[in-house]
C-alpha cells in the first residue's frame, strides 16, 4: 500500500485530472461511497441511524458532503453541518454541496459547536480538516474537536483525523480522536506516524480510481513492511547446513558501563539463526562477558585495564574480520576519542557489510564524507537525535517529515538506513518502508541492540542490507508484540525479546 505526503497526494492529484483525465468529481463521488460503506458497517447491528457530517471548506468537506446525500438515500438520519460561510465552498467540493441543496438536505452554515449537543448522534462524520493543514488549528475548528472528544459518539474520521499533520503525524494543537479513518486511495504519511497513526483508529484504504500510472511522478515509493517479505526469506535452513554455513557475525562493542548492549546485540544475533558469534571485547571486560554469553565465543582485546577499545587494536580485530560474514559494530562501544578512532579504522578496513549503530554513527559527526570510504554495503541504525546529530540538524527536522529525511539520508551516506522511531523506517534507494509491528514499550534500554543483532545476523545469513533490514525490524516488533499481554508497554525489557524471537521465527520457518 502506498504512503504519500501531502505535498505528492497534491501532485498525485493534479496529474490524475490534468493529465490522465480523470476528474476530482469523479474521485470525490467514489469517496463518498467509500465513506458510507463504512459509515454502514459501523452501524451493524444498531437500530439507530442518527449521523452528523460535519464539514470544512476543503476536499475533506467535499467528500463529507458527498457522504451526506448518499446517506439520505440509505435511510439515515442526517445532520449536515458546515464550518464556514456558503460562499468559501468552492471547487468539486461546491458541486457535490449543491448537489446536498437540490436534494433537499438543509445545511448549517458557518455553525459552532456549542448550538449543538453531538451526545444526540449516533456516529460523527469528521470532514472538518484534511492533510494540508498548515500552523495550529483555529479557534472555532478548535472547539468542534474538543465537542467530538468528549462526545461520546464513535467518530469515522474523512481521510485524516482533523488536526493531524499529514506529514509528521503531529497534533496541530489539537486534533480528533477517532475510531475509524477511511484515506483516500493511498495512506497518508500523516497516519502512518504516531501519534496520527493512534488517532486514526481502524484504518481503511478506500479504492477511488486513481489510475496506476498516477503515481509515476513520485521520486520514492514509500509502502509499508509485508509480512510476505518475511515468509520469502525466512524459510528453514538447508537440511545439511552447519554453524560456519548458517553465518558467521561479529560484534564489536560493549565498554565499561555497556557490556550489557554488546550482550544483547550477541544474543540477538544468535537468536535470529547465527551459526556463530564472536564478541570482540575490551580485555579487561573479558570474564564479564564469559559469565554472561555461554554460547558466544569473545576475542578480548588489550585494553591496558582501561575498559574500553584502543586503536592499537585494529591490527588484531583484521583476522576476525577475515572470518566474519557480517559486522556490527557500536552497541555499548563508549564516545572516547580512542575508541572512536578505532571504531573509523575498523569500518573503513571492512570488506564484509555492517551493521553501524548507537555509538559508531559519532565516527561521522559532521564528516559524511568518511561514508565514501567504506569498502563494503551498510545498514546505519539511528533514532531520530542520533539522525539529527549525524545531519548536524536540529530534531524538529527530522519529526518534520520522518520520510524525507530518512530518504536524504540514504542520498548523503549510500547506506540502508533504519531511521527508528514510531514507526521504524527503512530507507535504501527510492524505496521507503514503513514497519508497523511493535509498540511504545520498544522505547527501552537495549531494545536497539537487539535490533542490530537481528539484521547483522540475517545479513551474515545471506539476506542483502536491505531485505535484512526490513525483515529485522519486522520480526523485532513482532516480539514486543507478543509480549504486550504479559508486560504491558511499562514492564518490557530488552532481553524479554530474545525469549519470544524463536517464536515469532518459527511462525515463518514452518509455514
């Protein structure tokens, strides 16, 4: 399913009635079907069809007046409300509006919330605002928001929840918290990221005739992540593999105060099917992880007792590297000048593709240009500071529009970049991928180290970056997925994932 913008569904738009020839009437009345097909099915059941529209002066308002004259023709019960003056409806949001007048509908125009209680309806249709919202809603849309949150009164939202931005997902003052979200042709960006995704309620794609070569234009295709991509790959191992056949991964990490992130990105890695796991690790931390990984071998590298990495260690780690099929390096490595130095000699002698996270993305603070050097293919794994911090932008850039600047990002570093956040975002080419799996409780220490276990270990298993990616962050929020029950959002811990990821992965291999 395809994700735009605001600034493509515009695009999309124009190029669909100027050049296709395909009318906004058209797809304005294929809309409103959309709208009372689902109106209906949220009335199964229910004897009572009280149902009030209310409308904006935009397309959102267009396709609410649509559902109003159609509702009538089914039977409903319908109140037809407009927020602004008769003569500010304009465009094929004027045709379908007086097409309401010639059937008889009364409309109330330029109407506020307090002369009507909404407790009276049975079901709200909300038409009020749409994706190009711009600044803060006003104050009059601003009350007809408060009056449906309190209402009561289950709401099925026209394209986008009033008050969500259709780019970043965020509330523009306010917005509608609605049960139900019947989108227009294709999701918007705006409802695929929290807290828009939230307030969308149950989501429904309505098919309004967009011709496929509309979308041609577009310079990314941004879909979400399908678990089919999950059951093409993660089919079960050869009969007569062995360890060194299954992947060989290491894992570069872990300092004084961190060991606990290289643990897990170690045991993430074995869990996701790894043969084998080396943990490359500051000496004098040796025994801590000897205690702690059983099965996971540990190359202890001199330290002085220090605790962290040092570059006189680069000669040594290049044997490992021989052997590897795959490195991560980062979870737990510390912000030392040292380490950090080691960490920019490591990746730029790597021929084999990586895993660059947490504490290796500083490598390239302010010098991308290091990205050109590396010899081999790369996943980077930031959140969205650490995004910023690698942009030298402020964060508000990157929550502006998590699409684009996962997209820039992949121009500026030729890597597969997973941009985490709700959602994660996978960015490699003009491909854009949204995962939808997982939940707020991922927003814990380790969880990422577990992550970038999983997509080195699937890398070093044979999958491309950019599948592995994908497929990781899947599986990833499948875990905390099937934890939720057991832990709630407040009690799930990182390593909880390890126990349920041969779980989620056997639901693929034996299908």
């Amino acid at each position: 399913m395809k994700i735009l913008s605001t600034e493509e569904a515009r695009s999309v738009d124009h190029h669909t009635s100027k050049e296709l020839g395909v009318s906004g009437e058209t797809l304005m009345q294929k809309a409103g079907k959309a709208i009372v097909e689902k109106a209906k099915e949220m009335f199964a059941g229910s004897g009572s069809k009280r149902v009030i529209v209310l409308c904006g002066k935009g397309n959102n308002g267009g396709d609410g007046f649509t559902a109003a004259e159609l509702l009538v023709k089914e039977g409903f019960d319908c109140k037809l409300i407009s927020t602004v003056a008769q003569e500010e409806i304009t465009g094929d949001a004027k045709i379908f509006h007086d097409r309401c007048i010639n059937a008889g509908l009364r409309i109330v125009y330029e109407a506020v919330s307090d002369d009507f209680n909404l407790s009276d309806y049975d079901l709200i249709l909300d038409g009020l605002l749409g994706t190009g919202i711009k600044g803060q809603v006003r104050p009059n849309t601003s009350e007809w928001i408060k009056a449906i949150n309190s209402s009561n009164v289950s709401v099925l939202a026209i394209d986008i929840p009033s008050g969500v931005n259709g780019n970043s997902g965020q509330v523009s003052g306010i917005a509608v918290k609605s049960d139900a979200t019947v989108t227009m042709g294709f999701l918007k960006q705006g409802i695929v990221i929290e807290p828009g995704a939230s307030l969308a309620g149950e989501i429904s794609v309505a098919d309004i005739g967009y011709p496929k070569d509309a979308f041609d234009i577009l310079q990314t295709d941004k879909k979400l992540i399908n678990h089919t991509l999950a059951k093409q790959f993660l089919t079960p191992p050869p009969p007569d593999t062995y360890k060194h056949r299954q992947g060989k991964v290491l894992i570069i990490g872990g300092s004084k105060g961190y060991t606990g992130a290289g643990c897990l990105a170690a045991q993430g890695a074995l869990r996701a099917g790894a043969g084998l796991v080396i943990a490359a690790v500051p000496a004098s931390l040796n025994a801590i992880y000897e205690s702690k990984l059983t099965e996971v071998i540990t190359a202890p590298l001199s330290d002085g007792g220090s605790g962290h990495f040092r570059l006189d260690d680069v000669d040594i780690i290049e044997e490992k590297l021989e052997w590897c099929d795959a490195l991560i390096i980062g979870p737990g490595l510390g912000t030392d000048d040292e380490s950090l130095n080691f960490a920019e000699a490591v990746v730029k002698s790597s021929s084999k593709p990586m895993v660059i996270d947490a504490d290796a993305l500083r490598v390239f603070h302010g010098n991308l240009d290091v990205f050109s050097e590396l010899k081999s293919d790369f996943v980077i794994t930031p959140h969205h500071g650490e995004a910023a911090q690698l942009l030298n932008l402020e964060k508000e850039v990157v929550s502006s529009d998590p699409f684009n600047f996962a997209f820039d990002v992949w121009q500026k570093t030729g890597g597969t970049v997973v941009l985490k956040g709700a959602p994660t975002l996978v960015a490699s080419g003009e491909l854009i991928s949204a995962n939808v799996t997982g939940h707020r409780g991922l927003a814990t220490g380790g969880s990422g180290d577990v992550l970038s276990g999983l997509i080195g270990s699937f890398m070093a298993q044979g999958l491309t970056p950019e599948v592995a990616a994908r497929v990781g962050v899947l599986i990833h929020g499948e875990a905390a997925d099937i934890l939720l029950k057991k832990y709630g959002f407040r009690g799930l811990l990182a390593g909880d994932l390890l126990e349920v990821l041969p779980t989620v992965l056997s639901t693929y291999e034996c299908n």
